[in-house]
C-alpha cells in the first residue's frame, strides 16, 4: 500500500492548458503539502493544509490554486500553465498540525513538462 | 532572507570510511530541524527530527547532532556502505511555520 500516492507521475501538456495533480494519503495524517522542485532540484513548499484548512501559502502564482476535498487529499490544480512551470511537484503528508512534529512522508513526485 | 545552507554539496566516500556533513541554518525562530534522505528516483524519507540543542539521534550507523544556539546540524554516517548512496537533505522549521530546505548533500559511496 503507497502510503502517499500522486497521479499521474508523468504529465506533459502545452502551454495555456490547465491542469491537476492528485494526491491522497492513507496514513490518518492531518497535514498535507505541496513542494516544488525546481531545475536545481531545490526543494520549495508552496502549500500546507491541515484538517482541509490552507496554513501555508508561500508566494506562489495565483494560477497555482489547492484544493483539499477532505483531509486525505489535497489536489494542486494549475491554471494557464507557462514553460516555467515545468519541474517535479511532491505532495507530502505529516500526522501533527503545521509543519511541526515528525518528518513527512513523500509522495513519488509529478514530473510536469509544459511544451 | 533566511537560508539553510549544506556542506559539502557532493562527496565521495569509500565504502567502509566515515563521513560527516554540515547543515547550517538561521538560529532564530527555530524549532525543529529535519533530516531526509533522498534516493534518485524515489521520494524523500524522513531519517531525523530534532528539536532541542544538543539533541543526538541515532538510527543504526547514522547519526545527527543539533546546535540551535549557533545554528548547525552535523550528520554522521559510520563504515560507509553502498546503499548509504543518496542526497542527505536538512530542512529548517520555524516557530511560524516557516520551511526551508537545504540543498542537500549528494554523497557517493565508491567501492
């Protein structure tokens, strides 16, 4: 059993499109988030939610919009996607609120190429 | 601007050796410090939490050691082994929240 599943794992769209990435967790954790992992592969937050509420949203571009339907799931969907939205994206989950407590646990990571 | 800086950014070691790495990281507003390994082509797993200076984890032959006041984590790793392959990230937590990550430490095991 994936403990933090991402779909898909390879996505490539055109320029304009607007698309969204999927990710569930079925450890019980109440705190889900988003990463970036640009083309230095330095990893960046750009969301967190805990218990389906937005705690963290770093400065990210309004096309970029979470949406958790439940604890178990927060979706990143992205709007008018742009070459430079190209990058692997990780969906995390950790079991404390915010981003205190024990270390996440990873999804496998989107790979996104906007052509 | 707040960074977390890692040190070395590459490293080769031969297998059997011990090694360490460096992750310095703002002093202030901290409360908790995390350590992840990162194989290539999977997702980062979470080998340390450290919250209190001073603090010494240990998890069979790795090590971590914390210093809040000057803002430094070492991570150690004793008799090498291949499988010990992989990029060591440091991520700093903030009292606000605030995550930062390193940019890691790739280390190679030679045989």
């Amino acid at each position: 059993d994936t403990a933090v599943s991402q779909t898909p794992k390879y996505l490539v769209t055109q320029m304009g499109n607007d698309k969204s990435i999927k990710c569930e967790q079925n450890l019980g954790h109440d705190t889900m988030y988003w990463y970036k992992q640009d083309s230095k592969k330095f990893l960046k937050i750009m969301f967190s939610y805990n218990n389906k509420e937005l705690i963290i949203n770093e400065t990210v571009p309004n096309r970029f919009s979470p949406k958790s339907p439940d604890k178990a799931h927060l979706n990143l969907h992205i709007n008018s996607l742009e070459l430079g939205d190209s990058a692997v994206y990780f969906c995390a989950s950790s079991i404390t609120s915010g981003t205190r407590g024990v270390g996440a646990f990873f999804g496998q990571g989107t790979r996104l190429t906007v052509v | 601007i707040l960074n977390v800086e890692q040190s070395p950014q590459s490293l080769h070691v031969q297998e059997g050796d011990s090694t360490n790495f460096t992750c310095s990281f703002p002093s202030s507003n901290f409360y908790a410090l995390h350590w992840y390994r990162w194989e290539t082509a999977k997702s980062p797993e979470a080998l340390f939490v450290m919250t209190l200076n001073g603090d010494e984890k240990k998890k069979g032959r790795i090590s971590a050691t914390l210093n809040t006041k000057e803002g430094y984590s070492y991570l150690y790793i004793k008799g090498s082994q291949p499988e010990d392959s992989a990029t060591y990230l440091c991520a700093f937590i903030g009292r606000d929240d605030k995550i930062i990550f390193g940019k890691g430490t790739r280390l190679h095991i030679l045989p």
